[in-house]
RNA sequence: GCGCCGGUGGCGGAAUUGGCAGACGCGCAGGGUUUAGGUCCCUGUGUCCAUUAGGAUGUGUGGGUUCAAGUCCCACCCGGCGCACCA
C-alpha cells in the first residue's frame, strides 16, 4: 500500500535498511566473505591474504544466556568489528570471531528446573544468539567459532591439564619441565630431596606422593571456600570483599578439603614482571599487582620458651625497636608455647582477668573465630591478650612480651609479626592500648609531632645500624641475620594456589582416575576426551555449612568406575567426581580459534606461530569488560606461560593489547516501595516521570533485567536497522567510557545514513545519482582532510569522533547545489564502510564495483592536498580575540603583523597606545600586549 | 585511609605540543513542505546585558606560572573504580 503522505519509495528508512542489511549478511555468508585464511591445514586456502601481515582481533566471549542480548551487550563487539575491518582494508590478513563460554551454573541450575539436559539448554541458547549477532553484520569467520562445551573443545583443555598435572616448576631455571625430569634427578642423584632423605630408600609408594607434590596441577588438603548453597567450592577470586560467593551473593566458610590446586604461585614473579612489556591500562595492571602482592623483607626468627618462632618483616631495619610480638590467633604453635600460670609481675590489663593464660587464649580465640571477615575489616578497634610468654630479640636479647590480636592474619607472612610501635602505625596504637614501649629506631624530622614514623630518616637507638638511611640499615641488617643465622632475605606473595575443582556437572571432567593406593594417575592423552555422562537426576540437594560437597558425577554410578590398562594389565579404576572451574575453558580458547579443525593437535605449531608473532607476541587487540581483571586475566596468563615453558607456544603472553569497554547504562525507575518497573513504560512529562500514573523516580544503571531497562537489539532493527544501532553504539562516545543509553537520540545515526544516501541516491527511482565532473578544490580539501582524520581515529578506536568528521563532510557535501562527484562519493563510502558494512555494501556496488567492499583498499589522504592556501589567524589583545585576518598559508611573521595591524577593529583599539609585546605563533595566532 | 580515573551547555560528548572552548549529535525554538500530525528540509541555540551594532562572562572550587591555561603547578570539593589491619 502507498501511504497516502508523499515519503519517497527509496528513502533509507527501517524497511530499507533491513532489506539492504539481510541481503548483504547472506551474501557474506555465502561468499565467506571473512574467512580468514591459515598458513596450512584445512582452514588454509590459495588467497593471497595469507601473505598480508597479520592482525588477531578478540572479544571476551560471552556466556550464551537464556534471555538473550540487550543493546548493551555488543559494545565491544562492534568495536572490535569496526576495527578489524578498518584494518582488513589497509592490508591486513585479520582474523576476528565468536565463541561461547558455555560450561558453568546457569545450564545447570536450568536443568535442576526443567529436568531438560545443559547441553540442549546451551545448544539452543548459542544458536539464538549467534543469530542475533549475524543480524548485527558483524564480520566473523564462522569457520573458526567454538563453543568450550564443545567434546572436540574440551579433549584440548583436559590436554592442557594433563600438560599441567605432568609438569614441575624448576625453581632454579625458573620455569616448568616436565615431570619426568624431575624423577629421573631424583633417581640419578643430581637433586636431592628437600628432607635430606635418598630416593634409593624410598617405597614406591613414598616416591609417588614426592613426585605429585611437585606437580602444577596437584591434589592439597588445605582450608578451602566451601558454598553449600551453591553446592560446590570456590577459588579465592571468586569471593567477593565480603566474604561472600560472586555469583548469587550466597555465603561462604572457609574448611580444609582435599581439593585440585594449580600451583599459580609458581609464576608471581613472571607474572608480576610481565606485566611492563604489555599494551593493558593502568587500573588493570595495578590490580593484578595488587592481587599477586609481592613484598621483600626478611624472615627473623625468635626464640620463644623452648620453640622458634619466625616472623616476616619488610623493615628488618627496625629490629632494635621491637618490643612485643603478636601471633594470628590461629598459629599453630600457641597451643604449645602457652604456660599455664601468668608470670609473675604481669600487669592486670594485659590478663583482662582471666585467671590463667589458657583460658583467656581460649576465650579470645573464640571471638575471634565469631567475627567474620567482614567485622574483622571494618571494627579496626585494636584487641588481644597476653599469650604469659617472652621472646627473645636476637640482636639484642632483650625480652619481649608475646600477644595474640586479630589484627595479625594468618593468611599472610608467617602469621606472626614483631611489633615496631616506633615505626608502625598498627603497632603504635597497640602498643598505648597495652602500655608496651616504644622506641624508634628512625629519627623523624623534627617537625614531627606525629606518633610512628614510617618515612626515611637516619637509624637511632640501633647499635651498628645508627646513622645509616632506611634502605642501608635494611641491608645491613639482612646481612647480620644472614651471617649470623636468625634470619633471612624473604618474599611474600599475597597470591595464593589456584583452587581448581568444583562440584558441578556442566564442566569439563579431570582426565584424571585412582588406583587402589588412592593416588592420582593421569589418563593417557589418546584415551581423552573424557566425556561428561548423561545425568538423569538433576534433584536439587540441600546442603548446609556441615555438609560435604556432592560432586553430582558420583551419581552417575557406571561412570565413577572403569577398566583401564595403563601398562600392567586391566584393572579397575575410579574417576575424579569433580570437575573444572568455568574459568577453564576461558583460559585457552584463543588458541583453538587459530586452528579449530585440528584432531591431531590443540593447535598446529606453524598455525600458532603466524598468528601469535609480534612484539611480544600474542592477540594483537583484546577488548572486554574491566570484571575480569584478575580472574580470566590472571589465569589465562598462567596457563599460557607453561604452555610457553613446555615449547607448545611460542609467546611468552596472550594478549598483547587489552582495551576495557565501558558499559552502557540506562535510566531505571523505582516506585514509591522501590522496587523497579518497566523502563520503557514510563512517562516523562515536565521532568517528572510517572508509570501507571504514579510517580516514580529515576536513576542510572547498568542496561539488564534487574533494573527492568533492557532495550532489545530486535526493537532497535525494527525501528531503524543494524546500520543505525552501530552507528550510534560507535558515535556515543569514546569506547572505553561508560555511557547512558537514549533511545531517542538514535535517530541522528540514521539521519547521517539517510542524507548519505540521498547525496549518492535518487530517493524517487533509487539510481545512483552522483556526478562524473571533478570535486571543486575546497570540496576536495575537505575531503582530504577528513581521510587524515578518519585513519588516524580508526586506528585509535576513536569511532566517535572519526563519526564527527564524516558528518562534517558530508554536511558539506548536501550543501553543494550540484550532484556529488563520483571520487567523494566513492570516499565516502570507503570511509564509512567499517562503521555502516551493509550500507556500504550496496552503494558500493551501485557505484559500480563487483567485489565487495570489505577488501577495498581505505582512503589515504593526499598530503599535499593537506596545506590550506590561506589560512584564518585570530589577532588577540592582551589575551582576548578581538578579530581575525586571513592571510596566504606559509605567510611570514612580518608579514602577518602588517596585515594584523592594518585591521580596522585593531588599528582602532592599539591606535595611541604602545604595544609592550608582540607574540607571533606562525599559522596559529597573533597577540599583542598593550 | 591509600592508589587510579574523571568533573566542559538542557543532554551525550569535541578540543596534537599551553594558542579561536563547546566540533559532531540529541533536545529545544522559529520557518518551509504537508489537509493535519509524523517524516523530510532550512535557520538559530553556553550564560548574562544590549532592539541592533556590540559588550561582559565562561571548562568543579580557591590560588599560582604565562603574552596566552579546559590543558601546566599547589591546595581543596565532588563522583566512579580498585585496594584496605598485607607486617
């Protein structure tokens, strides 16, 4: 039907566009427009790309929900899509897809409420969303798409933990080897055991269990986060500040269980120090510093009663200041170093009148064990008890008092500190509480009027140390300890092991069975994939903080049991029950993009090499959200480094460059009870909002269903095309700054896509209606200009103001009377198809062109064309623009002063008045001074 | 408390090395097209004063450096993020 208004039958509106954008998505598909070739295997092809330069350009894949994507989910993935087809067009081989995080609690608590399997679950769910990102014309080669649920996916990834359970990390080479190695030292005699003991007298039995505690993958009975409502354990990193489960908010207890542990701590160094040659922000590398927490002090032992007891200090410099000690009240030792009668002159405050040491050590061990990790943040008010012992300082022997305070953590150092009042605010405010001394061994200045001190100064009241900066006494007094054997050079890491099993089913099952002795064994790496087993029971347990974990596999009774030849005949085995984190499968997937197809290999060698090359090597551009700063991050660059160490790849990082996304927000509003209604049900009217006609107020937040403020890519397709929603996401504002969603601002993005069109296109017939003369000088200046610009933005991911300045142009061109030349028409397009591909698309092939526009080469300015034949100056007075003059580009100062002085408006102000100073700033600007 | 990032019109945001603040877009106002609304097109739009010409003022606050400061320095306020009794 035509309507009855006089719209033209080809204006670029929603119809169009959609029509335009399916189109051209076939077309792609079709053609396999972004088939990235390989240097060999089955994803290799005669296309001369391969001899191109390389370009690896990645998201952080998603997690396929259920609920499918808001218009906040595919910031980054435009980004991305805009950049590498920016760089595809100036000569690049670039290999850019999607994959699927797929494994992890939402399948499987689904499942828990259908009784429908996770792998359907997730099946449909990947499928649903790979269809909306297709409609997004992103330009990924579909080739090289996984899924970590995948079985040919995860046989790698229970490859890559093989690799780790097979391997050691050699302490002296400072790297991983594999465990063979490490046993054929042992038995040749060039490394001895660390307790002295010789191999050769060792039961075989005694042999396994020192071997395995050195692997990289390693069972430990150590305290754990055990989540019963979540029915499974969790690593450190996903415990929240409060003590709590990332996921679902739920609670937490710390409990010892024999769990899988990879030994990340191994790396804390070459972590920490590889750091310097990556492309990452600030704010990310500070919270990977941060998180690992390395500091270098010394470790000093005390003689207490009839035990040694060790403490870490970063200020060995101090020790002539120590005048108590505190142990965490979890150290082991309190129980055997506590007496049991209060030496004699001990003061009432320090007994808090408890009749006996042991029963106030008891007695404040139970508070403390009360307090939650959160109380035990936020109430900073110093606590603790006399443990009725002495320490003896060994540089001095003088004896100290020994305490228990919860202010001491077990977790950190040795669990034990000197205390240093003088020079440590902590110790200071404990040491007024008890009335214990305090003695500072650093001179503050004498302005001081603080109480500690922890700046430099010269030592005082230290002996030998008197005198010296802070940095020379530590020295000094390492060396003392080292000499004289009370102490040593010592390095802390906050970093702790990895915790790596979970009790799931939706996760990738350890390669891993148990003999009779109990002791793991690795599975053969012909024998993977292990395979996940059907479950039928999906019933929800109910687990408290007493329960033991589950692991749901134990409930598939057939598959904890299996018969195994692993060289001395058939026998009975048991699986591991448990399975691996989430994090898993997100540690490695960038390299099963570079050669999905392989059966014979995670990745082929020569595959890996042309795609991971570089500076240092790695994904070239990994754009993502900051929430994984520390855990994907921290992870996949371990897994990464032992792959290097083990020769399978070869850079010694992943991700070269990482570029965080901001988050799009919205307005989300919230009756008079607060709950939140349905954002796009509200109406404003005179700045206030009401929804069912009761008023409701407003607020900002991350775009999603809590806040009930998603807005659907679908409803923005319908409205105004894929073209537009990029084109907007994109012109918002810079990539990395969070920013608030409009809808109503998105029809300027389809504007500019709308007068485009119509200065190449007849809106009436659709013909192309462009011109074959030559742009007018000016015109093409401009044009020239706006090349520079654009490939400078591009290149910079600033597609904001690379929008700004094609807009400009093409407002210059609708200003022209005349029918656009073909030569900026052509430019245009060139310049706009990364941002607008389907658009792009079919004006380029209107203009004429066969082939499409993605390998089309991008416009380079013409720098000659750069220089302006005249240029406009502002002449200042005393700072203030009061006019301005134009003068032929390249003009001389002089000759720019005649010409600023002869302007009537500045001829009028300075006549009769002295010019005290002249500043002349050749092409930019004149100020006088007067 | 410590560290990092940020604060520019009604709104999102632009501004190489200090050199014309507010590019570009939304919104708003006026006009054109249209029976009307919407679409589309044109013009204007930091604030204050002035009918106009023009003038003053202006980048969180207060100081400073400079011929010149959104940009550099000092002190502070506000917002966001990270760390937080780490010895």
């Amino acid at each position: 039907m035509v309507s009855a208004n006089s719209v033209p039958s080809n204006r670029y509106d929603a119809s169009l566009a959609n029509s335009i954008e399916l189109k051209w998505q076939k077309r792609w598909e079709e053609d396999g427009t972004y088939h990235a070739p390989n240097p060999s295997g089955s994803l290799a092809s005669d296309s001369e790309r391969i001899n191109l330069p390389k370009l690896f350009v990645m998201d952080m894949f998603p997690y396929p929900s259920g609920t499918g994507l808001h218009v906040g989910h595919p910031l980054g993935f435009i980004g991305t899509d805009v950049y590498a087809r920016y760089k595809r067009m100036t000569g690049y081989n670039v290999l850019h897809t999607m994959g699927y995080d797929a494994f992890g609690l939402p399948a499987e608590e689904h499942a828990r409420q259908t009784g429908q399997h996770p792998r359907d679950n997730t099946n449909s769910n990947i499928e649903n969303m790979r269809g909306q990102l297709r409609r997004l014309g992103l330009g990924h080669d579909l080739r090289r798409s996984i899924a970590t649920t995948d079985i040919d996916y995860y046989r790698w990834t229970q490859w890559i933990f093989l690799q780790l359970f097979n391997a050691w990390y050699d302490d002296e080479n400072k790297c991983a080897r594999p465990i063979s190695e490490l046993e054929d030292a042992f038995s040749n005699g060039s490394r001895i055991l660390e307790n002295g003991a010789s191999w050769n007298t060792l039961t075989s039995q005694e042999r396994k269990d020192c071997i395995n505690s050195y692997r990289l993958a390693f069972l430990d009975e150590a305290p754990v986060n055990w989540c019963p409502a979540l029915g499974t354990v969790l690593a450190n990193e996903e415990i929240t500040p409060e003590g709590r489960s990332e996921r679902g908010n739920h609670p937490v207890y710390r409990r010892p269980m024999k769990q899988w542990m990879m030994r990340i701590t191994a790396y804390a160094d070459r972590l920490l120090d590889d750091l310097e040659n990556l492309d990452w922000s600030d704010a990310i590398k500070t919270m990977q510093r941060n998180w690992i927490g390395k500091s270098n002090g010394a470790e000093i032992v005390f003689p207490v009663a009839d035990k040694e007891i060790a403490v870490f200090t970063t200020r060995p410099d101090t020790l002539f200041g120590a005048t108590y000690m505190v142990l965490a009240p979890e150290h082991p030792l309190i129980e055997e170093i506590v007496p049991s009668s209060w030496p004699d002159a001990t003061p009432d405050e320090w007994k808090q009148g408890f009749p006996n040491p042991q029963t106030a050590i008891k007695a404040y061990q139970q508070l403390t064990a009360q307090k939650t990790d959160l109380d035990r943040q936020e109430n900073k008010e110093k606590t603790g008890i006399f443990l009725g012992v002495y320490a003896k300082v060994p540089v001095n022997d003088k004896q100290i008092p020994v305490f228990i305070s919860d202010y001491v953590l077990m977790g950190y150092g040795t669990g034990a500190i000197m205390a240093v009042p003088g020079q440590d605010e902590r110790d200071w405010e404990f040491a007024e509480l008890f009335n214990l001394d305090i003695v500072r061994t650093v001179e503050p200045p004498t302005s001081w009027d603080g109480k500690a001190f922890t700046g430099n100064g010269p030592a005082i009241n230290s002996d030998f140390l008197n005198g010296l900066s802070v940095d020379d006494a530590k020295s000094k007094m390492t060396e003392w300890l080292d000499t004289t054997g009370n102490g040593k050079i010592k390095t802390t890491y906050k970093l702790r092991d990895w915790l790596f099993s979970r009790q799931r089913y939706w996760g990738e099952p350890f390669p891993i069975v148990y003999g009779e002795d109990g002791l793991p064994i690795g599975v053969d790496e012909r024998q993977l994939p292990v395979e996940l087993p059907d479950l039928i029971d999906w019933a929800p347990r109910s687990l408290n903080e007493n329960s033991d974990p589950e692991p749901p596999l134990g409930r598939a009774s057939d598959w904890g049991t299996i018969e195994l030849d692993l060289g001395d005949g058939l026998q009975s085995y048991k699986r591991e029950l448990n399975t691996m984190p989430q994090w898993a499968g997100s540690c490695w997937y960038y390299l099963r993009y570079l050669d999905p197809d392989n059966n014979q290999n995670f990745v082929a060698k020569d595959i890996e090499e042309y795609w991971m090359s570089g500076d240092a090597g790695g994904v070239d551009l990994y754009v993502g959200g900051v929430e994984h700063a520390v855990l994907h991050l921290l992870y996949s660059r371990f897994w990464h480094k032992v792959l290097y160490d083990l020769g399978h790849v070869s850079s010694l990082e992943p991700f070269q460059r990482l570029y965080n996304q901001g988050y799009i927000q919205a307005a989300a509003y919230q009756d008079a009870r607060g709950m939140y209604v349905e954002a796009s049900e509200v109406i404003e009217k005179d700045g206030a909002f009401t929804h069912n006609d009761e008023q409701v107020t407003r607020s900002f937040g991350k775009m999603g269903k809590s806040l009930k403020n998603s807005v659907t890519p679908d409803e923005m397709y319908d409205e105004f095309g894929a073209d537009t929603l990029r084109l907007y996401e994109m012109f918002m504002g810079p990539l990395d700054q969070d920013r608030p969603w409009e809808t109503k601002s998105v029809v300027g993005s389809q504007r500019l896509i709308q007068r485009v069109w119509r200065n190449l296109v007849d809106e009436e017939s659709g013909n192309l209606n462009i011109s074959d003369l030559e742009a007018s000088k000016e015109l093409r200046q401009l044009l020239h200009r706006t090349i520079q610009a654009v490939n400078d933005d591009m290149e910079n991911l600033r597609f904001n103001t690379a929008i700004a300045r094609i807009t400009e142009l093409n407002n210059e061109i609708t200003k022209i009377p005349e029918d656009t030349p073909r030569e900026v028409a052509e430019t245009l397009v060139l310049l706009l198809s990364p941002l607008v591909p389907h658009i792009a698309e079919e004006l380029w092939e209107k203009l004429g062109y066969e082939t499409s526009v993605v390998y089309a080469s991008f416009p380079q300015a013409d720098t000659s064309l750069l220089l302006e034949e005249s240029i406009e100056i502002p002449i200042q007075i005393n700072g203030k623009v009061k006019s301005k003059i134009t003068v032929p580009s390249g003009s001389t100062a002089e000759t720019v002063r005649e010409i600023a002085l002869q302007d009537p408006k500045i001829n009028s102000i300075i006549s009769g008045k002295t010019i005290r100073k002249e500043i002349i700033i050749d092409g930019k600007l004149v100020n006088f001074v007067i």
